[in-house]
C-alpha cells in the first residue's frame, strides 16, 4: 500500500518542491519486504529514502539488499531505524517495514554519514558525523536528519545539537519491541549498531516543525542533590524514588514507564521545555531513578503525569495549528515516544489519523516510535529554539510550500 502527493502548484524546479510516496510492506520476508518498499516507490526516483523497520525486519541486511534491487540503482540515500514500531497513514503497525521516498527534482542535496561510538562517547560519534558531511558540503545545511542507537546518554548527543548545529534536526533513537535489548540503525545498504547517522539536506526546503510535549505537573519542585549519568539517586535530601513517592503518594512501578517523566523548571532558557522520561529498568541501585537522559546535579525538577486525553488532544491541535499556518504538505515524517504507545495503547493510531484528517488521506507520512526525540521548540519570534533532545513527545516535520492565503 502507497501513498503519493506531489507538493502545491509549483513548478518543476522551484526551491523545494518536493514529491512523495510513503509505503509499507507486511511481508514476513525481509527480502521481500524490501522488495515490495522499491518496487512501490522506484517510478518517482527517490533521492532519499527513510526506512523505520520492526526490529526482527531491522536486523536482516537483506530488507536493504532488496529495497535496492527493486530501485533498480544504488544512488538513492537510505537512511532510519528499526522502532517499536512504525507509523503509515491511517494506522500504526507493529509488524513489517515502511518507507517514505523523497524526490526534489534537484533542488536540494541529500547527503549522509555514520560513525561510531555513540555508546561510549556521543559527542565525539555526533562531531565526527558532522565533520564527514562538512567534507562532502557544498552550501550550508536547511536541515538534518539523525537516527542514534539508543544505548546511549542522548543529553550529551543534546550538547552537540544544541551548541553546535544552528539549524533543525529533526530524529531519534532507535528502539525495539519495548524490551530495551538491541536496536539497529540504516545508512544506505548498511544495518548498524552503537552508530548515528546523519543526513545534511542542502538547498532551500520549505518545512514547518511542531512539537507535542504537554504533559500535567504535579506536586512541588525538589533540587537534584546527587545524579550520575542518567540516573538519578536524590532529590531534595530523599532517595530519587521516595521523592515520587512525597509528590504522587505512590511509589515508582513498572507500569509507570511512559506516565511518570521529570521536568526541569530551571532550564537556562524559559522557551526550552525539558522532559525526562522515567525508566525503572534503567536504575543502578536501590531508590534510584532510571531515565532517558541525564539531569544535572543542583537543576530542580517537578513530576509530571501523562493524560491520554490531553496526548490525543494535543496532535489534533497541532495538525490544526499546522493548517492554519497556510502550510501545505508534500509529506509529514513524526517520531513518537514509545512511552506515549505504551501508554495510549491502540489509541496511538491518533498520531498518524490526525494528520490524514486535516491534510487528506493521500498525504504520504512515516514515523517511527522511539526511545528518545530530537528537535526543536517553536520559538515565540515564530523561529525556533535550539535543538534538543526530548522524552514522552511527538515530534513532526512537516515537508512541503506554503499555501497561497
């Protein structure tokens, strides 16, 4: 099944004009599956391919090997992830494949870059990413893409992003069926662990981003005495989780994975709102706090609690808001908290229905749930915030023109 939109009534070679197709396959095959991803989306000539896999496709080389063979050439760029399963228009699988092919008719440059390392040392991985792409650069970026394992402290990834990329990136880590065990990561033909890769798109690209992170504070702010990593072990003189305990009257559960998330309320700057989801299995000791990413010591934080309802309410805001905007998408491209699947169970289909019921059931779109999100705030001078890396969010791209009116 495929989906395809070519973007407003622009012409062939006017900046940005992009054209789209999104696809996925359930073929239990992973040849075949890639087969039938190339075979859906080799007439519109992809120059960028984003593939987001279930992690049994994600492992085989051979779901590459055969969405390259059913191209017919190998000049395409392929790049993403294996996730907790993908999102295609209409509905949310956890089995299978799905690809979104990107062509701009030459008007913007994709190029990309993996490299290794990430696990141990995410900085230097992201630095030397960017420096491989800088050798390749012809003019600066509009945009990046970044696809990371998730074995990882994804704050330090943040440092680099946030410090030293001027411009949106837009991704994530990787993730698996909810187990936390292995995750895998695409750059062309390759399928890679412990790497991130990065894609620089060069040229003028319309797109308009959002970002969906509301979630309900609750109780009072405590100072982070004694953190490490990303864990966190205490909060106003209490263990990390007798201090969830003080603020919800209830202590810290397995099934709190993708309710309970900590924000800091003292962030360097007022328009970047940071959230950071709380995964019991990550704890190193008793009364500890696992997370996604690291706190600082001496930062404060608040709980917070996510409702459903306002999840649910939230997306359909912002495609609204996207609408209004007069912005009309070519293709629209999210990355979701797993956390928020976990939590909204099949009510998660809402994040992929609230984008075809305001643009249209045609509109090709793609997502992948994750284990972490990457990019920026909306920013009140109608720019954006510096990038960041986010839990419990939904984070959408948008690519396309403006809309006349």
């Amino acid at each position: 099944m495929s989906q395809t939109k070519e973007a407003g009534e622009s012409p062939p070679n006017a900046p940005g004009r992009i054209a789209a197709r999104s696809t996925h396959s359930l073929a239990s095959d992973p040849y075949r599956a890639g087969i039938e991803l190339g075979t859906a989306l080799a007439d519109i000539r992809p120059e960028l391919v984003l593939v987001f896999a279930a992690v049994d496709h994600a492992r085989n080389p051979e779901l590459l090997e055969g969405l390259y063979d059913a191209l017919g050439h190998r000049e395409v760029i392929v790049a993403g992830n294996s996730g907790d399963g993908y999102f295609v228009p209409g509905q949310a699988a956890n089995l299978g494949v799905a690809a979104l092919g990107l062509t701009s008719h030459g008007a913007v440059r994709f190029r990309i870059a993996s490299t290794t390392g990430v696990q141990d040392e995410p900085e230097d991985a992201v630095r030397r990413c960017l420096a491989q792409l800088k050798e390749q650069q012809r003019e600066a970026p509009s945009l990046y893409f970044m696809f990371s394992d998730f074995r990882t402290d994804a704050s330090r990834i943040e440092t680099v992003v946030r410090d030293e990329i001027a411009v949106p990136v837009i991704g994530g880590l990787a993730a698996d069926d909810n187990q936390m065990q292995q995750c895998y990561v695409f750059c062309n033909d390759q399928i890679l662990t412990n790497h991130v890769v990065m894609v620089a798109v060069e040229g003028a690209l319309n797109f308009d981003i959002s970002i969906g992170n509301s979630l309900n504070p609750v109780g009072s702010a405590g100072r982070v005495d004694r953190a490490s990593g990303t864990n966190v072990m205490q909060i106003d003189g209490l263990e990390a989780m007798a201090f969830i305990e003080r603020e919800t009257g209830k202590q810290v559960l397995q099934t709190d994975r993708g309710v309970l998330a900590l924000t800091v309320t003292d962030s360097d700057r007022r328009d970047e709102k940071i959230l950071r989801a709380i995964v019991p299995d990550f704890s190193v000791e008793s009364g500890s706090l696992g997370l996604y990413g690291s706190i600082l010591a001496g930062k404060h934080v608040r709980v917070c609690l996510a409702e459903p309802e306002q999840l649910i309410g939230e997306v359909y805001r912002i495609a609204a808001e996207a609408r209004a905007r007069h912005f009309e998408p070519a293709a629209a491209f999210f990355v979701s908290c797993n956390g928020r699947k976990w939590l909204l169970g099949e009510q998660i289909r809402h994040e992929t229905l609230a984008l075809s019921e305001t643009f249209g059931i045609d509109l090709p779109l793609i997502g992948f749930a994750s284990f972490g999100e990457i990019g920026p705030l909306k920013a009140a001078d109608g720019g954006y915030t510096r990038n960041l890396f986010h839990n419990m969010t939904y984070v959408l791209l948008l690519i396309g023109q403006p809309r006349a009116g």
